[in-house]
C-alpha cells in the first residue's frame, strides 16, 4: 500500500511516469558573442588583456590589504607586550630590585 502511495506522487491521470519527462531548459539570456560584436580582433585583445589586467589589480589591493591589517595587528601585539615589560620592570625598580641602563626610561 505504501508503494502505491509513493509511485501514484510521480504518475499523472494516465499512468506516466512524470520523474522521466525530460526537462524544459530557459534559453541562455546572454549571448557571450553580443559583448564583441563590431570588435575587430586587436579591440577584442586589448578589452580582454584590460580585465585581466584589473583583475590582477583588484586581487594584488587585495592582499595588500591583508598584509597590512595583519602587520598592524602584529604591531598592536608588540606593543601590548612592550607595555608588559615595561610595567614589569617598573614594579622591580620601585621594590628596589632593579637598575636602570644608562639612558633607560620606563615611561612610554
């Protein structure tokens, strides 16, 4: 009884299998062909050699944008740990057990 139940979902009125009709595909609504119309080869090569060109642009700002956040993260942490230190050393120098090099500042 389940059987029916599932193949008669896919049956229509007559008995067809609907799963099997082929399917109806949309036209392509761009033709690639259109964008060079008019174009002789040499504008087509420059157009062409242009994108790729800003492509290339566009992913090279790309990850010099990247570099650059990670070198300003990594110059935050330097920095955090710099204070660190210097907190460090300023509490020992407080208690006395600490001397300062010649030159030495432990403000910031």
């Amino acid at each position: 009884m389940s059987f029916t139940s599932i193949t008669m979902c896919t049956l229509d009125e007559f008995g067809r299998d609907l799963s099997l009709k082929p399917k109806q595909y949309e036209p392509i609504k761009f033709d690639f062909l259109d964008r060079f119309r008019g174009m002789s080869w040499a504008e087509i090569s420059y157009l062409l050699e242009d994108e790729e060109e800003a492509e290339l642009a566009a992913e090279q700002a790309k990850k010099d944008a990247e570099q650059a956040k990670k070198d300003a993260e990594k110059r935050l942490v330097e920095r955090e740990e710099l204070r660190q230190t210097l907190a460090e050393r300023k509490k020992l120098y407080q208690a006395g057990l600490y001397d300062l090099e010649e030159g030495e500042e432990l403000d910031m």
